[in-house]
C-alpha cells in the first residue's frame, strides 16, 4: 500500500504537511474544506508537494522530519520539483 507525505500550501504560501494513505481523497477533503482543521482555517488548498513510498513507518519519520525543517528548507524542497508552485492535483477532480 502506497503511502504519502504532502505539503498544501495556500495562495499566501502558508505551508500544511501531512500523510495518508489515500492521496487522492485527502487533498479533495482539503479543497472541499470537509475536516474542521488548520488547512480549513488558512484556505490551504494547493498540493505543491508529494512523496510516496510504501513503508509506513518511513512516511511518519519523513512528516515529522519535514515538520521540524525552517520555512526556508521546505520552500526549497517545494521549489526543487515545483517552482511555480503550481497545483499539482489540478484535473484530478473533473
């Protein structure tokens, strides 16, 4: 089972780090605002990160790696595959 660490970032760049199993499912719940949460709070609806792999464990390392980075560290890491910062999830819901 693939499993993925993501960053969400809304339109003023607010960052949001998360895991699921269900990729897909989960950036929809962000964009459709389904979850009383932080992203829901920010307006943070843009993927503009995700790594996969299959060990959960490594997933839950990674996440709480990528969490404790500084600001600069993660829009660099952002910015090394993405550096519009462009929606990647876009045409995943049409």
């Amino acid at each position: 089972m693939p499993y993925y660490v993501y960053i969400m970032a809304s339109h003023s760049r607010r960052l949001y780090i998360g895991i699921t199993n269900d990729l897909i499912r989960r950036v929809y719940e962000h964009k459709q605002k389904l979850v009383p949460s932080f992203t829901q709070r920010y307006n943070i609806t843009s993927l503009v990160y995700f790594e996969t792999t299959t060990d959960v464990n490594a997933a839950l390392t990674r996440e709480k790696q990528l969490k404790k980075w500084n600001r600069q560290k993660k829009i660099e890491l952002i910015e090394s595959t993405n550096p519009t910062w462009d929606d990647l999830s876009i045409g995943w819901y049409d």
